[in-house]
C-alpha cells in the first residue's frame, strides 16, 4: 500500500489555500455570459404575465419581420421536442408513480403561472429580441388560481390541471401506522406542532445563461450552460427533450457562480438555444437577468407540517407522526416530487424513536415549480424535529438540552424507523461541547443585561443530521504531464466550493508536488467521460476518494517507470519535490523526465472510482444567541457556535467556507427571506426591492469546531458538509427568537421568516 509522503502544507487535512482565489478576485473568472463565439444571435424568452389562462398570440409574423430579428419561436415550432422531464419520482401509498403533467418548451394554448415560457425571439441583440417580443400580442382568457399551500386542496380550490381532477399531485406515507397508532395509545402525555417552511428564491450570483451551437458536418449539438453536472444535463435533455443520443450533445460548463440545487435541471432556454442555433446555422445566447431569475427558475421549500410526539411518563418518545404537504408549484419539476420524500426519511433526526408515521402530500398550485434547494428536504425535516423538541421541552418544564439528552441515540450504529443506517458519532458530545463553547452557563448574566436595556434575550439550538453523499459512485482520472505536472479529469462540477484545491492538495501530497502544478479538468462532456455531478454534498466524499485511488495508482506506475529509468527496484523509490528519488541516496529523475520516458499514454495514467453503497451521515450542533428590540421586532444574532462532525476534513479552510455559507442561507430563511404570491398568483416578491436577503450586517462572526468521527461507509471517512451549515441553522435561530418570545412573553411558536414586523405584532398581541 503506498504511504503519502506529503508536505504539511498538502495532503488530506491540510489547509492549502485555494488555488481558484487569484482567477476570481482578478476578473478573470469566465461564465456564460462571458462567452461570446462568432456570429453570435441573441435569444429573449416572452413569458406570462398571468398565473392561469388560455391564450392566443397575434403579431407573430410582424415580429419576424422586425429589425434584426433571425427567428421567431413558438409552441407550435417546437412542438415535436419532447417535454422538460421529471425524474424524481417515488411511489405512492396506491403502488404507482405520481401522474407527471405535460410540460412542453414552449406553452400552445394555457399557461400555469407567472413566467411560464410562450415564445423565444432570436435577433442581432438582445435589445432587438426583446424589442420584437414585447410587440407580440397574446390575448389572455384568464383561469382560476391556485395559490395557497394550506388551501389547495380544499374542494373549493381550482384545479391547476383539470384532467388530474384534483390538486393531489402524489400520496406519499412512510412508517408503521399500527405501531405508530399503539405508541400514541400508550403515551402518557402528546406534544403538536404545526410549522411552515416558506418558500425560497435561490438567488445565486450568477444567474443562468446559455449557449447553444450546432455542427451540421457532425450533426452534433453544443451546450454552454453553468449547471452542476454537464452528464445529468446531457442525459436528461438528450433523449427527452432534443430525441437525440447524447453523444450527439456535449455539455461545456466554464465557471459557475453558485448552484444550490437548481442549476442540476433542464430549462426551457437549453433547448430553445440549442433549436435555434441549428436552424440559424449561428450560435445562439441566452442571459437570464434577475426578473427572470424570480419568475422562472425553480424555487425552494414551501411546506406546511404538522408533527406529534407521544412520550412515556419520563419524557422519552414512543412515537411520532407527520404530516406534511408540499407546494409543487404549476409542474413537478426534475427532482420535485423526491425532495418531500428524501427529507422525510431524516424525521427523526438525532432521536430514538421506535414508531413513526409520516404521510407526505404534494399539491399543484399556479405557481413556479418547487425543487431541490440547498439540503433539499433535509433543513424541512431537521427544523420541524428541532421546534418540536423545544416545544416539548418546555412542556415538559425540561431544558431543551435534559429533553434532548433522554432521547437521543444512544448506541451505534442504529438504524432508524425510516431505514436510515446510522454509523458513527457523539450526539450528546458536540451538544455538550457546543453549549460549553457558547458560554450557556453565563447566559443568565446576558440575560439581564438585555432585559436592563430594554431589549429580550434568546438563545436556541439544534442538533442536527443529515443523510448525503447518497450511494453511487464517481471517476477520477491523473495524468501525468510531459512537463511534470499532473491534469486531473473528474465528473464533479465546482460552483465554486474549491474542487480544484481540495482534489489538488490530494494529488500533490502523494506526488510529492506543488499544487499549482495541479489542473482540474471538469465541465465537457467531451473531455471528461462519465461523472455524477455536484449535489447532496457528494463531490468530496465520493470525488476525493476516487481520486484518492487514481493518485496512488499513478505514483505505483511512476516508480515502475522510474525503476526502469533508474535501474533499481520500484519499492525503493519516494516521489518528492518533482522527482522520483531512491530512498537515502541522491540518485533521482524528474518527473518530466518519467514522463517522457512513458510508452504511451497508459502508463502514466491513473484511474480511480469509489463505489459508496450508504449515505454518509454528517451531524452536529448550531447554537445561536438573540437580542431583540421589543419596540421594533428587530433581531440581531449576537452569538453563533458550530461543533460539528464531518467524519475527516480535507481542509479546514474549505470546511469553514462551506459552513458559513450554509448558515447565511439557513439565517436567511430564520429571519428574512419569503416569496410571496397575491391571489391572483403574481409574485410581489419579484426584485430585491420586495425580497429581503441577507446583508454582510445581519451575519454574526461564527466560532466554529469540528468534534470529528470517521465515517465507516467512506472510504476515506469523509461525511460531506456542503448542506450542513444550512440544515443545522434554519432550527438554531429560529429556536433562539422563539426562545427569547417564550421567556419574555409565554409565545408558544412563531413561524419563519421571523421578521421584525411579525416579532413585533406577536409581542403586542402577546399583551
């Protein structure tokens, strides 16, 4: 087996700086948008302005006639392409598969919310395109809406899709109800709560773009998308959409700024472009800008759930129910129907609970479509679980953390009522450690002080898991270079979490080079056969392991190379400092050398891939400390603490990166962000005039530890961590404000986004 001989300064658990840093902060990053081949035409997408409504266009040929417009696309002109395709579906409690509304890539006759796709206009530019857009006529026969989560389902609620009959749009249930139903029969005392987790817009920086080229001589077709994975986007977009074999598209994915989930899927605008470059004989762009963004990209969460505790005479929990309804806008999107499902298997988070029932709803509403945002059902699942402990506890006239300690898994590995296979870790360890890190002994001192100012003082936390890493695989191919140095080829796809480092440190600490001399390959299809993509926190485990494998492969075929070089035996060889060196003498050979010695390509080639057959299950806990002004409803977070297990670090720089990204986003959704649609289903939140993000003065400075255990279902004990940050922080704050209102004034629960106006009206109507 070979050992890595690496510089502290690289290998596994070294915290190399990023090497992507100096191409970004200098402007020379290279997105979509910054991709403009020869000849380029410039597309702009027409969309509805009604969320329910049959339609008709006018105005059609004029528009074609238009200055500079090359062409004109309507539902008609793309009606042989095959729908934008669904591929999460999960069967229901009647043994079949949810029915999959038709979702073609331009609407004919009904549209079914606000931005639903209608024409595609092609000109000189993009001013000319949208010029020519806006003079098209469509005459709207408007429809009944849909709107509500809570209501659409209600008799007197219009259907979306009259032909399904109903909103249902699947039944999904998970569990034992008999056991379920005996435990709640049994219990000395129920604890319910109802919650929400209201509906996100993604807002990465980026927004999307697309390029699309066609080779008439090879009748090949080219993509240029930032996505998270080109080989999901070729597959799910080759045989549905476009009825071609996807080796007749290649995907190139150049620099992305940010993902989150939503650019795994298939948009409209990727085959519009992709059409209209092969009819135009040009390529054809597409830029999305931010009044796109919210009105037609996927959006994330909107649950409405209820769940229940049975508990026996001593405060442990015998049983649990849930039932949840999801929001799956107008369509089930690609993964939609998936997200409720996948997050329900993690309701019993950190807890030993034997019974559960879980009854998952999906309805339709007219309505963007709702898909996998960052933990993708996992911060639904950890946030009901979280509100309920502390409502329990409180109950109970426990401490959150007595309540949480008396039903915590005890043993591993444990196995829950959902099959999830837990393998290692400390709940009641990086809870003690995070309330001992917070300085919880001295909030009551904290405590005072606000109350002496004016102000209310809170502080909440959650104890969290998640499942990722989700069983599968990935491939890693090294390749060592006539100069020396070493190209990597990986199917993960960077949005700009470090992949090139994180793999680089690898690479080099067994080659015994700088990092720098390290390439990552990603993002063509072409150049790079097969991969999985970037999502549910994959790339680092199952991607630093395969190239784990590939590396130490290749150093094995670099010492039998420079044995022959060397005339010695390959075993008494150390790769150091760009050279293969014969252990304690001074006789060496360059790696350049070794490599123009190779044969052929073959030989100085590694090839890794790391089967993983269970997820990975990273855990932890956020502690979160609030002051807020009873007069304005404001919340400041005063104090944040993470003690975490990611199983083993690759680095702890990109570790803490991830992390606190994560919480931003989860505090986003604590405290500010919602989408809100009126009645009539326009969006009201559709510009960050409306929609409230985040700002760099409502982020605390976070203090954050790893309290580390290998997972034993990775290879290299890696349990992921790019969803963490998000899944443990959403319940954290929140319980923090609930805590401080439940102090100050008895307030029970109230729900996200915690905003200073509904703080304050709690307060008044709390006397």
């Amino acid at each position: 087996m070979t050992e890595m001989k690496a510089p502290a300064k690289f290998g596994l658990g070294a915290s190399a700086q990023r090497i992507e840093d100096p191409h970004f902060v200098t402007g020379r990053g290279r997105y979509t948008s910054d991709i403009t081949p020869a000849g380029t035409l410039y597309g702009y997408v027409l969309r509805a302005q009604m969320a329910h409504a049959r339609f008709t266009l006018s105005g059609v040929d004029d528009a074609r006639e238009a200055p500079g417009v090359h062409l004109v696309l309507t539902g008609e002109d793309v009606e042989d392409l095959g729908h934008i395709p669904c591929r999460g579906l999960v069967r229901q409690v009647d043994g079949k598969f949810p029915w999959v509304p038709p979702r073609p890539v331009l609407n004919l006759t009904t549209v079914r919310h606000v931005g639903d796709p209608i024409a595609f206009v092609v000109a000189d530019t993009v001013e000319a395109a949208r010029s020519a857009a806006e003079a098209i006529d469509v005459d709207y026969v408007p429809l009944d809406v849909a709107v509500e989560t809570r209501t659409a389902l209600d008799p007197a609620t219009p259907v979306v899709w009259p032909e399904k009959g109903t909103n249902l749009a699947f039944d999904y249930f998970l569990g034992d109800k008999d056991k379920t139903d005996a435990a709640f029969a049994a219990a000395a005392r129920t604890v319910a709560l109802e919650v929400v987790n209201n509906r996100l817009v993604v807002n990465y920086m980026e927004t999307r773009a697309a390029i699309g080229e066609y080779d008439a001589d090879t009748d090949r077709y080219t993509l240029i998308a930032g996505t998270q994975g080109g080989h999901g986007m070729r597959d799910a977009l080759a045989r549905p959409v476009l009825k071609i074999a996807p080796s007749q598209l290649r995907v190139i994915t150049p620099d992305v700024g940010g993902g989150f989930g939503i650019k795994t899927f298939v948009f409209s605008e990727y085959p519009l472009v992709l059409v209209a470059a092969k009819k135009l004989g040009r390529p054809v762009k597409w830029v999305g800008d931010r009044t796109e963004h919210f009105i037609g990209d996927a959006q994330g969460r909107d649950n409405i759930t209820t769940g229940e505790l049975a508990l026996d005479a001593d405060g442990r929990i015998i049983g649990y129910r849930v039932d949840l309804t999801a929001n799956m806008g107008a369509y089930l999107n690609q993964y939609g129907p998936f997200i409720p499902w996948v997050g329900v298997t993690m309701s019993t988070g950190l807890y030993d609970i034997p019974a559960l029932a879980v009854s998952v709803k999906g309805v339709f509403t007219n309505t963007l479509p709702v898909d996998a945002y960052r933990g993708a059902g996992r911060p639904e699942a950890a946030y009901l679980i979280e509100r309920l402990m502390d409502v329990a506890a409180h109950d109970l006239g426990l401490t959150p953390e007595e309540f949480r300690r008396r039903n915590f898994v005890a043993t591993l590995p444990y196995t829950t009522a959902t099959g999830r296979s837990y393998d290692t870790g400390d709940f009641a360890g990086h809870m003690d450690a995070g309330l001992a890190a917070a300085d919880y002994a001295g909030f009551p001192a904290r405590l005072a002080a606000s109350k002496a100012a004016g102000k209310i003082r809170g502080l909440g936390f959650a104890t969290y898991i998640e499942a990722c890493a989700f069983p599968g695989s990935e491939e890693a191919n090294v390749v060592l270079n006539p100069d020396g140095g070493v190209t990597l080829f990986i199917g993960t796809q960077t949005n700009g979490q470090g992949h090139a480092t994180a793999y680089g440190q690898i690479i080099a600490g067994y080659l015994g080079i700088d990092i720098a001399q390290v390439k990552t390959v990603q993002g063509d299809t072409d150049l790079v056969a097969n991969g999985g993509g970037t999502g549910g926190s994959r790339s680092i485990p199952l991607g630093a392991a395969s190239v784990d494998i590939a590396a130490k492969v290749l150093v094995e075929k670099i010492k039998e190379l420079a044995a022959t070089e060397l005339e010695t035996s390959a075993g008494d060889l150390e790769l150091v400092d760009g050279a293969v060196r014969i252990v304690g003498t001074d006789r060496s050979i360059s790696l350049a050398d070794v490599a123009r010695a190779a044969p052929d390509e073959d030989s100085r080639k590694g090839y890794g891939k790391f089967v993983q057959d269970e997820c990975t299950y990273p855990n932890g806990t956020h502690v979160c400390e609030v002051e807020i002004d009873p007069e304005t409803g404001k919340t400041d977070v005063v104090g944040y603490t993470i003690v975490d297990d990611f199983g083993v670090t690759v680095n702890p720089l990109l570790l803490a990166g991830q992390v606190h990204g994560g919480v931003v986003q989860g505090l986003g959704q604590a405290l500010i962000e919602n989408t809100v649609y009126d009645a009539t289903g326009q969006l009201l939140t559709a510009s960050f005039m409306d929609y409230g993000m985040p700002r760099a003065d409502d982020v605390p400075s976070i203090a954050f530890q790893t309290r580390n255990i290998p997972s034993t279902t990775n290879m290299l004990g890696i349990k992921g961590a790019g969803e963490a940050g998000t899944i443990g922080a959403t319940p954290a704050v929140a319980n923090a404000v609930n805590d401080a209102l439940w102090r100050a004034y008895g307030i029970r629960h109230l729900d996200m986004p915690l905003t200073p106006l509904k703080v304050w009206e709690a307060i008044r109507a709390a006397g």
